[in-house]
C-alpha cells in the first residue's frame, strides 16, 4: 500500500469531508441539533478517552491485555457510589473511584501478568474470567439497579451556550478535565524520569534492570494508574449518565476500540480515536438512528485497512 494510503491523517479526512458535509447542512437545516450534538460528542468522547487512556497505558503502552478493564470501570463506579452516599462528598467519591480500582489493578499485576508476560492468550482468556466474577460478584453486591451520582454543586445546573442555549456545566467540566489528563499523562510518560523508564522497560525490559532499576515495581506502578483511571472514569461516568449492570463490556469494548483506532500505547492516538468513535456515536444516533451502530465499526474498518498499527501508533 502506498505512503499516502498509510498517512496517519487519512482517517480523519475520510471521516472529516462528510462531517464537514453535515455541518453544513445540519446548519442550514437546525442549528441546535447540530452544535447540541457536536457537544454531546465531545462530552461521550471526554468520558471514553478518560477510560481509553488507562487501557492505552495497560494495553498499548505494557502490552498487557487487560479484559477487565471493563470490570474496573464499574467496580471504581459503585465504590464511588457508596463512599459519595455516606460521605456527600463527591470529590471524595472520585477519589475512592481512582483507589478502589488501582488497587484492584495493583493485584493483577502482581498474581496474574508478572507470571504471564509476554503471553497474549494466556492474559487474554485469563482476564476475561475474571471480568466474569467480577460482573457476578458485583451484581450480587449491589444488585440490578440503576445508580446515579448528584454533580457538585459548583458543577452543578446548566450554562448558557452560543445556537445550544443551555447546556449541563458538569459535561463541560468533564471535557476541561478530560484534557488535563490527556495533557498530565503526556507530560509524565514524555518528560519524566519514571515516564521514560517505563517506555524503556518495555522496549528492553532485561536492559533496564541491568541499569539498578526495579522493573516490576515501575510496571505495577503503571499498571495501578491505569486501573485507576478507570476507576475515576467510572465515578465521572456515573455522575454524567448512570451506574448499571453492563457499563462494564460497553467500556471495554468503547476502549478496545480507541486504542485500534489511535494506535497502541498513544496518548494523543487515544484522544483522537475518542473524538472519532463519540463524534461517530452520537452523530449517528441524531441523523441515522437506524444505522448509528455501523458508524463505529465503519471507522475501525478503515483504520485497520488503511493504518492498522492506528493512526499514531508506531512500527515495532
């Protein structure tokens, strides 16, 4: 295939030229629906980088195929759900997200990859078990309801928007912060030391050691942060949507995606197959019900024809 047909920008031109089409006639013909959407893609994009980026850091970045990552995700939601209910406190809820699910994390790094590294199947059929126990096990805890979180009162209400009138602060919110974290973990895996350790244990993990450097601890470190993403993603989920039996397979497969169609271990990669797979979503939801569903895997089809390490992933 040639250079062009590999270029990491053919896949937002391929998918940008009708959008571009659809704004301007969603313009001509509602205004409204159009930049209500457009916001409420950045919102679902916001929520699905935050959960991609954990699983980019986890899969992409270590190589470790984490199919529970779904199972963190709900997991941190229902902590943060208990500790937000007795507390009142939402920052405190986040927080407990975050913790819960790294410390999960935290221990299947030290029982189940340390002893698999390397062993795509073995990982791969192992943590889809236990995202099945996990599913099981907090079904039975907090059984089939629909929880919700209340936004903190500075959040809290709507602001008035240019042609949308009105829209949720707490989803704005959501997308400012969605960018600090892009930005805060480009900044730690690029410019700090443990960044570039980790980046260097995974290109030559023997190398490393030799260097004095406590590998396992750095990677189970990583591995904590991820989960913990997930965990926080799940209490900022909750609060934006709701908490559900379900949530789980539909963060992991929302995730899986992100990171095929940005590229393995890329931070910017995973932001922009955020936009990408919202923007497709609710797009398709708000002018092609019918269809909304192909629209995702239209452009996971062309990002693994076109560019299948994904649009910023790198050769090996």
């Amino acid at each position: 295939m040639n250079r062009v047909a590999r270029s990491p920008w053919t896949l937002p031109l391929v998918f940008g030229v009708p959008l571009l089409a659809l704004a301007v006639w969603g313009t001509v013909d509602n205004a409204r629906l159009f930049f209500t959407t457009l916001l409420n893609s950045l919102t679902l994009a916001s929520l699905y980088f935050i959960v991609a980026s954990g699983f980019t850091l986890v899969f992409g970045l270590m190589r470790n195929v984490n199919l529970a990552h779904g199972s963190l995700y709900l997991f941190g939601a229902y902590v943060g759900w208990m500790v937000g209910e007795h507390t009142g406190s939402w920052v405190l809820a986040v927080a407990a997200g975050f913790a819960a699910a790294a410390v999960v994390g935290l221990l299947l790094q030290v029982l189940v990859f340390r002893h698999m590294q390397g062993e795509d199947l073995r990982q791969t059929l192992v943590t889809i078990g236990i995202s099945i126990v996990l599913a099981d096990l907090m079904l039975w805890g907090w059984g089939a309801e629909i929880y919700t979180f209340d936004p903190p009162p500075w959040i809290y209400g709507s602001t008035e928007l240019p042609l949308v009138e009105k829209f949720p602060t707490y989803r704005i919110a959501v997308l400012l912060g969605s960018i600090v974290i892009g930005l805060g973990l480009w900044w730690f895996l690029a410019r700090t030391k443990v960044g570039m350790m980790i980046r260097a244990g995974v290109d030559d993990r023997g190398m490393l050691a030799a260097s004095g450097v406590n590998v396992q601890l750095v990677f189970a470190i990583t591995f904590a942060i991820g989960a913990g993403l997930a965990g926080l993603a799940g209490v900022v989920g909750g609060t934006a949507l709701s908490v559900s039996p379900g949530e789980d397979t539909r963060y992991l497969l929302a995730s899986l995606v992100v990171v095929i169609v940005g590229g393995m271990g890329s931070v910017g990669g995973a932001a922009i197959g955020a936009l990408l797979i919202g923007m497709a979503e609710q797009f398709g939801l708000a002018y092609a019900p019918t269809y909304s569903v192909v629209f995702t895997f239209v452009i996971m089809v062309l990002a693994l024809a076109f560019r299948p390490r994904g649009l910023m992933g790198k050769s090996s």
